[in-house]
C-alpha cells in the first residue's frame, strides 16, 4: 500500500477508535472503547503528522519567538531511556496556560520525542478537546490524550483508561493544580512501581496569558518572554509504600473504585509530589535572583541618557544591546512593590471609587494585535503614574509585559550622573521627556515606537501637573487659540502606522494625596491619607472624521522623519481638541462645578 494509503488506513483506524468523551450530556460514555488500552503501529503511523507538527510549532514558539531555559533535563531523558522494561514514566509538573502541554515538554525534548511510540500520554478536559463530534477528538487523540471530566473524581471510567497506560510502561503526564488525588491513585495501584519524575516552569503564563474570568485574553501566544523550566529527580515513595502496606490495591485486579482504605496513601503520595514541586519552585525563585540581576544590569546598560548636564537630550539614540525579556526580569521586582504601594495606599489608607473601569479592561485584552492602546487622563499630582493605574487594575498587570510604557521628565528622573536614578524610572517602564522640547525631540519619537509597536502607553496631554485647574492651565486667548492640551499626543496618534485605540480617564482629588504650594513644591513627601478618590473611565475616542477631513495631512510614521511638517499641524490639534474634549465631559460627569471648566 501506498504512503498516503497506509496513512489512511491508519487515520480510518484512529478516527473509530478514538475515545467517546461527551455524550452530548456533559457525562462520559460509560463503557471504555477496548482499542483505547493500548498504543500500536498503526495508531502510531496516523499520530506521527500531529506529533510532529506540534513538537515543530512547540520549538519554534518556545525557543525561537520566546526563550527557553531548561535546567537537569538529562534526570528526565536517562529514566525515559533507561527505566525497566513495563516501568512507567509519570511526569508531574505546575500548571499555569493551555499551551503547557505538550508545548513545554515538546520543546525542551530532543527531537526523537517526536515520535509517536516516544511521546508521553496526557489527560485534556472533556468539554474543551472531546467534543460530540468526531473532528476535535480525534485530534486530540491523534495527540496521544485522554478526555477526563473536571471534578468527575478519581473513580471516573477515564481515569482507569488513563491508568492502564501506567500498566503498560507507557510515559504519561499528569497535570497538578496543588493537588488532586488521581496522580496519588495512579501511582499506587500500579503494578510495577512507576518512575515519577517532577518539573516546574515559569512564565508560561505571560505566553498564553488569561483573564480573571480565566478566559484567553488573546489565541495568539505571546513573544519575548522568558520560559524556565526545572527537572527534579525522582521521587521516592518507597517509606510510603512500607508504611501503608495493607493499604496497596493491585490495579490488575481490584476494581476500579477506590477503597475506603487506600485514600491515606493516595494522600500521602500526593503530598510527597506536592514538596517536591514546590521545592523545585523554591529552587527556581533561587535562579530568579540571579535572573533579576541579569536584568538589572540590562536596565543599566540600556536606560536612556536623557542629561548631558547642559539641559538638553542626548543627541544620539541607539537601539538597546539586550532584549526586552531580559529587561523585563529586572522590571517586575519594580512593578510588583509599584503596585503593592499604590493598591494600600489607594485603596486602604484613602479610598477609591471607579466607574466604568470594565472599559479599560476591555481594551487591553481584547484590542486586535499589533495595535496600541493609549491613555490619556488629567495630572494633578506626582502619583497619579503609577498609582492610579496600578490600583485600578487586576493583579495581572504587574507583569512587566502587560503594564503600560508612560513618560517622566527629564529633570527629576533621568538626571545627569544618576545611573542608580535612571536604572530605577527605566525599570518602571518610563522614558524620558523635557518639558517644553516641543513635539520634534528626540525621546519623543522613542515614545512614538511604543505605539507603533502596539504596546500600551499612557500620556498627560497636560504635559506638567496642574492642581489648580480642571484641566491644562493655559489662559485666555491662548486657550481659545490653541487648546489646553499639548499636542504630543496628538502626533502619536495622527502618525501611528495602524490606528491606536484612545481611552480617556478623569480623575478627582488626587492633589490631595500629594498637595503643592502656589510654587508647585510638595507640601510633604507623605501622601496624605483618608481622601475619597474618584475615577471615571470613558469610551474609546473616535478620530474617523478628522482622518478624513485631513486626509491630505496624514503622514505614516513608519517611514518619513521625526521632524514635523507644517501640513500636519492642523491634525494634530484637532485630534488633541477631541482629547480634551472627551476629558471635559468626563470631569462633568465626575460632578465638578461646569462653572470652573
């Protein structure tokens, strides 16, 4: 027969043959199909496309757009290599994505893993991967899984299907959340001893990251980011085994329902694999202070010079020498206590309420790729960035890949000389800005990168702090002639290669926290504390017509220089008059007096 025949057959084979998950009633078949129970060549020859083109993907996504350490992998190669003949292998690891298996494993394995008859068994959610119908479960099995039913328990028909694959030697991976019992009935009732092996990985979350609903914020995997993984040795359970040894049930041929009996050694098998992962999670914290240093000295390295002294920016820009993931291993100790402080302060010593914020949320998550989001609110007091934001949002944006790019100025955070200065405001995600510069300098357009790179960024169109009005402290007539608001926000958006998504914010009575005299010199470098704080999100500003009324003034950033041309001027204000409009109506509905704006 044919190559492309013989797969046929053997897809034909695996597509009858594949276990029947969902009944249409969320409850599983009850009877096990037999031809599940064990692996054979022509299964095998219908798996290895799918093996092989997810082993492919799995590398290319970890190791080649992401980074991949792996620490100890031999401990893991030699007991699949080596163990006894009908000895299983039983990996147990965290679980934090979606992507976790068989990415992780896929890609930190030699490529010979790829094949079928090498590659571990798995258990996938009923009511994600087997499905009524016959296309998604067959993949799924073509991927060498088993369904297994959420909260269906450690009796459920699925999980015996599982463990005949510990019966037959196969290797198998069971996926921990701290920590169910099947691994600890698995490993019990088998009838050769099984090799359990344990790794723990970091930052797979920030490559499939989720919502608080725990819903994907996007399908499209993240890049950039930095993955650890850590293999441990083998654990040993043998003192268990002796311990409870009129407890031990023979798989081969006790019925699948557990004992009353058994369930204090299911336990302690599984508190044994929960020290040890969390061991190997200590064991990685240890590496994550190494990995913060490396990330801190990054920072140095590559922390803009904003000050040579004279009160200008340096001339020269440059790209930075290392990548953002590693930048970001020296971030998140910054964002973390950022965060930390804002969220008491704001929250617990004063108190802070929000309207709207849902529309925030929604666009951070569900913006469409490769486009920025930018916000723009009112500055009345040195905290409002980080403060406000960082106590507005969900925990998961102190993650330095999701928090947002803002600017600081150049005479208080990126001084001459002050590297410890400028490392820190840098490893908060900040570049420098010299107030009164104008829209054409040089750390502006390192700003206007951000966007175009669809990060999230967030601006004062104010562009200083003003507590002494609602919004930008120009007079009359030059308010009437030229707006509140600078215009430097207004040609980040007009020049953005793909339009940004706009996201007003309002908020009141922040100068309290931080009040300044008539000088603009804070009253005390204590913030104030009792303060009822109001926030108001609005919606997305739209700019359509303006982009068409100045069709002939638009010009794309991507390729022209920084330098401003006269026929875009017009733009830039009108789209900066819709900011501060959209602000305006914003401090209406925040309740201040119409009388003062």
């Amino acid at each position: 027969m044919p190559p492309l025949g013989a797969y046929a057959g053997a897809m034909s084979s695996l597509v009858i043959r594949t276990p029947t998950g969902d009944g249409g009633n969320e409850q599983y078949a009850p009877l096990r199909h037999a031809s599940t129970l064990a692996a054979n060549e022509l299964h095998d020859a219908a798996r290895f496309p799918t093996t092989l083109l997810v082993t492919l993907m799995a590398k290319v996504c970890l190791k080649h757009l992401n980074s991949l350490e792996v620490y100890d992998s031999d401990i893991l190669i030699s007991h699949l290599d080596c163990r006894p003949k009908g000895t299983a292998i039983i990996t147990v690891s965290n679980h934090t994505s979606m992507l976790d298996d068989p990415a992780v494993i896929a890609a930190m394995m030699p490529w010979r893993f790829a094949k079928p008859s090498l590659a571990r068994w798995s258990l996938c959610t009923q009511e994600y991967s087997y499905l009524e119908g016959k296309i998604a479960s067959t993949f799924f099995f073509s991927g060498k899984t088993l369904p297994v039913k959420r909260g269906g328990g450690i009796n459920h028909e699925m999980m015996e299907a599982f463990f005949d694959k510990v019966q037959a030697g196969d290797p198998e991976r069971e996926r921990i959340g701290r920590l169910k019992w099947g691994v600890g009935k698995l490993i019990a009732r088998a009838s050769q001893r099984p090799i359990v092996v344990p790794f723990y990985h970091t930052g797979m979350h920030n490559v499939l990251p989720q919502n608080e609903r725990h819903e994907l914020i996007s399908i499209i995997p993240n890049v950039n980011q930095l993955i650890q993984v850590r293999v441990g040795n083998p654990i040993v359970f043998d003192d268990l085994f002796q311990q409870y040894e009129h407890d031990v049930v023979d798989g081969a041929a006790a019925p699948w329902t557990t004992e009353e009996r058994e369930k204090a050694l299911y336990s302690a098998i599984t508190r044994r694999i929960e020290d040890a992962l969390l061991e190997l999670a200590q064991q990685t914290a240890v590496s994550g202070v190494a990995a913060y240093g490396v990330g801190l000295a990054a920072l140095a390295v590559d922390a803009p010079v904003a000050d040579r002294g004279d009160g200008q920016y340096d001339a020269e820009r440059r790209d930075p020498v290392f990548p953002r993931w590693v930048h970001d291993l020296g971030r998140l100790p910054t964002t973390t206590l950022a965060t930390l402080v804002a969220k008491v302060y704001l929250t617990k010593l004063n108190s802070l309420e929000m309207h709207n914020n849902d529309i925030l949320l929604k666009h951070l998550d569900e913006r469409p790729a490769g486009t920025s989001l930018i916000t723009v609110c009112n500055h009345t007091a040195t905290v409002d960035d980080p403060a406000l934001l960082a106590a507005m949002l969900p925990w998961r944006f102190v993650l330095p890949s999701l928090a947002r790019w803002s600017l600081c100025s150049q005479e208080y955070c990126y001084l001459k000389g002050s590297k410890v200065l400028s490392t820190f405001f840098f490893s908060a995600k900040t570049l420098p800005v010299k107030r009164g510069a104008g829209i054409d300098h040089k750390m502006m357009e390192d700003f206007f990168e951000k966007v175009q790179d669809g990060e999230w960024v967030h601006i004062f169109p104010e562009g200083k702090i003003d507590q002494h009005h609602v919004l930008g402290g120009r007079g009359s007539p030059e308010r009437e002639r030229i707006g509140r608001l600078k215009w430097g926000v207004g040609k980040l958006i007009a020049r953005a290669s793909q339009r940004p998504v706009v996201v007003p914010f309002y908020h009141t009575n922040m100068q309290k926290v931080m009040p300044q005299n008539e000088r603009n010199q804070l009253n005390s470098m204590i913030p104030a504390t009792n303060i009822r704080l109001g926030v108001r999100v609005g919606e997305p500003i739209s700019f359509d017509d303006l982009f068409e009324k100045y069709e002939q003034s638009v010009v794309d950033g991507a390729t022209a220089p920084w330098t401003t041309q006269e026929r875009e001027k017009e733009l830039y204000s009108a789209i900066t008059r819709r900011i501060e409009d959209a602000l305006l109506q914003l401090a209406k509905e925040s309740g201040v007096d119409e009388s003062q704006l």
